[in-house]
C-alpha cells in the first residue's frame, strides 16, 4: 500500500512538473528607469514614506489650527428624580422628593494669543428648569447669559504656542525633505535589486555562453584525438570544462530565480511573471563640485532641518524646567451679562453685568532643590545635545565630500570598466580561432574566458556602483545633476512665510 502511494505521489508530481515546463510565462522586460519608477509607485518603503508624509501634514494642520479660533457648540442635558435632604428656613433638615429636567445649550468662541499664551472666550448659553410635582403643572425657569467674554493666562508659565511656532515649522520642512530622500532612497534601494538580477542574469548568460562553447570544442577534440592531433590530457581538460559550465550554468539558474523573486516582490509583482532586465551601458557624464553639493545639501537634505528641530527642542526643554522651578501664576478674567425668568424671552430682558476675576499663586518654598536640580539637567542636556549636533554636522559635511569624490571617481571606473569588457570579448574571439587553428594551447583559452567573464561582471558591478553612488548623492543633495533642478515629489511650502500646505503629490520623475 505504501509503494502506491510513494508511486501515486511521484507521478502526479512528474505531471505537475511536466506542465510547468510546457506553460508559457509572460516575460517583462524592464530598464533600470522603468524598475525605479515601479519601486516609487509600488514598494512598501514608498507607500509607508506616503503615509509618513501624510500623517506629518495633518500634524503641520493640527498645529495650524491652534492659531485659529474655534466654535464649540455644547449642551449637557440632565434629568433627576431622587429624595434629597433639604435645608429648612429654621435651619432643620427635611427629606423632600425632586424630579426635574435641566437642558442647556452654548455657544462659545475661543482664541489662543500667540504673543502671550494665553486664551480668551466669548460665550453665549442659555439653560432651562422645569420642576415636575405629582399633580400640579411643572415649574419652569430660565437662566440666560446673553455674553460672557473670558481670558485666561499663565503668567510665568512655559508659552507653548511660541515654542510650536518656531518648533512645528521647522519639523514640518523636514518631513517633507525626508520623503524626497527617501524616495531617492528607494530608487537606490531598487539599482541594488535590479543589478543583483542583471548580475545573475549575466552569470547565468556566461555560463550558457560557456557551455556551448565548451560542448563545441570538446566535440571538435574528440575528432582531433582520434587522429593523434592532440593529447588525451587536452581532450579531458575539455571535458571537465564542460561539465563544470554545466554546473555553472545550474547555479546560475537557481540565482536568477532568487534574485527574480525578490525584485518582483519588492516591486509588488505577481508571481507568474518572468522579469528580465535590460542593460544600458549609457550613463550621464557630468562632474560633481564638492562646495556645490555641499551647498545643495544643506539646502535640501532633511539632516540639517532635523539638526536645528534637536537645538529648539533642548532651549524648550531649558525653558520648561525654568518655567516649572519659579513662582508659577495663573489669572482669570470674565465679565458678561446675565438674567433669569420665567419664561425665555424675560431671561434676556434688562440683563445685569457679572464680572469675575481669580488669580492662582504658587511659589516653592522648601523642595530641597528639585527645581533646581532639574534646571541643571535640562542644561546639561541641552549643551550635550549641541555638542552632538555639532559632530553630526560635520559628519553630515564628511559623508556628503566623500559620497561626491566616489561618484566622480566611479565615473572614471566606468570608462575603464567599459573599455576592458570589449577588449576581452575580442581577445577571446581571437584566442578561441588560434585554438581551432591548432596555433595555441587550452591554457591561453582558459585565460581568455576566464578574462572575458571577469570583464563582463566587473563592468556590471561598476554600472551598478556608479547608479547606485549617483541616487545616494541625490537623495543627500535633493537636486538632479543631470537635468540641474530641483528633485520635489511632495509638498514643499515656504514655511518662514507662513504659506498654507500644499496638498500632497506623488509625482514620479
């Protein structure tokens, strides 16, 4: 029973496999252009860099909106039926029933000021009464405060409001650098998958290449040997480099489809599609200056904005423990008018004028220097935090001069690496006649496709050097080279100006 099904099993995975064979996938043939734009359009880190930017919008508009003034419009309903102890006029105490309804409804009007922190109010409410007794008709009475207009401060407090506007702005300008970074990013991140494909493809080329080549010339010593036109030593030697073309070409099989799988998912792909690069040997030409890119990166990079967010965010910090280690003080102002009646129009009849004001003090007196103490660490914190700052910006400055001074050395390299490539496919061309022409040895010929395939890959690696060197400058320097604009895929406001957002864009370049 078991030998069935161990025959069963491997005959239907033979008729599986059969039809895999025999079933056409569609191939796509892809640039490196055409695969950046599909990781822009389709990768995980471009749709979760959308959605980051997205989210930083709403906060920037969050944050806008507390400069606005806002209306409120609210109402607290109640009703209450429940035995309660009442004061007498004697001063004695008398458990009475109470069943009554309360509604109100008002409208109010805040503005937070800026200059001070502080917020004042304008409200307008209104509230009903109605006591029901059993039997009797309901007692109904209104209580109106046509206008009341507030203000409330901190005298001494931390003004939150100033803090955001010189803070959020400055948080917003980098989320919006960050995603054309990130962006840039990505297309770095796809010339890494699109060149371990072409490399893998190359190999797998080279080595179908190779193997053909080698079936050729094994058969062709076969006939040299058996005429004593070469030694039994030379005819192995040609088959061992066939069969280990053969393995060449079945490991370079395998890594092409890894190298498949993963750049179709990261492009968001099905599976079903076969996916072949296409080379362009073709690149920009241009050089870089140094004190340019520079510029461009403090420009446009996101570090330098993220540098200054650290340096506001230690002085609020420093301002903060001030703030909390004083005397602390909270005033409160409020003047309206007011009226009651029976009825809703005599509520707002001949009002009378309600004026309240409160001032709350709080001073330390003995906190055994806890105030104090945390004044010193935000300080302290505060200096370390610029020291850092400080190092980052030059590691900032650092990292961009070496990332220029490699791109204009790869440019060079890939001159090089070019050249090389086909002076080597010739040199093999040439050394496999003079091996048919019986002019050289197996040895010469090895050298030469050794050489050849050595060439082929070093001038995919230098491609692949040189693109991926090229996105990483531009996502550091936010600016295109090539076409000497600006690199802008989201929204980009003048912020210092006070400009409102913009909606976003995914454009694609």
């Amino acid at each position: 029973m078991r030998t069935t099904i161990l025959l069963l099993l491997t005959t239907l995975s033979l008729t599986a496999s059969a039809q895999g064979e025999t079933e056409e996938r569609p191939e796509l043939q892809l640039t490196l252009g055409e695969v950046i734009r599909l990781a822009q359009e389709r990768s995980p880190s471009a749709i979760a860099a959308r959605h980051t930017l997205e989210a930083a919008e709403w906060n920037y508009r969050f944050y806008k909106a507390n400069y606005l003034p806002s209306v409120t419009l609210e109402s607290n309903p109640s009703y209450s039926r429940s035995i309660n102890k009442i004061t007498q006029p004697d001063g004695t105490y008398n458990y009475l029933e109470q069943n009554s309804l309360s509604t109100d409804l008002s409208l109010s009007i805040r503005q937070n000021i800026a200059l001070t922190g502080g917020t004042f109010s304008v409200t307008s409410s209104a509230e009903r009464l109605d006591l029901f007794k059993e039997g009797e008709s309901s007692l109904t009475s209104y209580s109106t405060q046509p206008v009341y207009i507030g203000y409330s401060q901190s005298l001494f407090g931390l003004n939150s409001l100033k803090w955001d506007r010189r803070i959020q702005p400055v948080v917003y300008r980098e989320a919006c650098k960050q995603y054309n970074e990130t962006m840039e990013l990505v297309a770095s991140q796809a010339c890494n998958y699109f060149f371990a494909l072409a490399k893998a493809q190359a190999d797998l080329d080279i080595a179908s290449f190779n193997h053909a080549s080698a079936d050729t010339l094994y058969r062709f010593a076969q006939g040299r040997y058996n005429i004593g036109t070469i030694t039994e030593n030379e005819m192995l030697q040609l088959e061992v480099n066939k069969l280990n073309e053969e393995a060449n070409r079945i490991n370079a099989q395998f890594s092409v489809e890894d190298q498949m799988q993963s750049l179709r998912s990261y492009l968001g792909l099905h599976d079903n599609v076969d996916i072949r690069v296409v080379l362009e040997d073709s690149v920009p030409h241009f050089i870089v200056s140094a004190d340019e890119a520079l510029t461009l990166a403090y420009e446009h990079s996101p570090d330098p904005e993220y540098f200054k967010y650290r340096r506001l965010q230690s002085d609020r910090n420093l301002a903060s423990a001030k703030a909390n280690a004083g005397l602390k003080a909270n005033i409160y102002l409020q003047f309206g008018l007011t009226q009651t009646g029976n009825e809703l129009k005599s509520a707002y009849r001949d009002p009378i004028n309600s004026q309240a004001a409160s001032i709350s003090l709080s001073l330390p007196i003995l906190d055994w220097g806890r105030g104090r103490g945390q004044v010193k660490v935000a300080r302290s914190n505060r200096e370390l935090t610029y020291l850092q700052v400080e190092q980052s910006e030059r590691d900032f400055k650092e990292n961009v001069q070496r990332i220029v001074r490699q791109f204009n050395q790869q440019a060079a390299q890939m001159t090089i690496a070019s050249k090389t490539d086909f002076t080597a496919e010739r040199r093999y061309e040439v050394a496999r006649r003079l091996y048919l022409m019986g002019k050289s040895t197996i040895l010469d010929l090895n050298a030469a496709t050794s050489e050849k395939d050595t060439a082929r890959r070093n001038h995919i690696s230098a491609l692949s050097n040189y693109w991926s060197l090229y996105y990483t400058l531009r996502s550091l320097t936010g600016y295109d080279f090539e076409r000497k604009e600006k690199i802008e895929y989201g929204p980009h406001p003048d912020l210092p100006q006070g400009e409102e957002v913009n909606t976003i864009r995914t454009r694609v370049k």
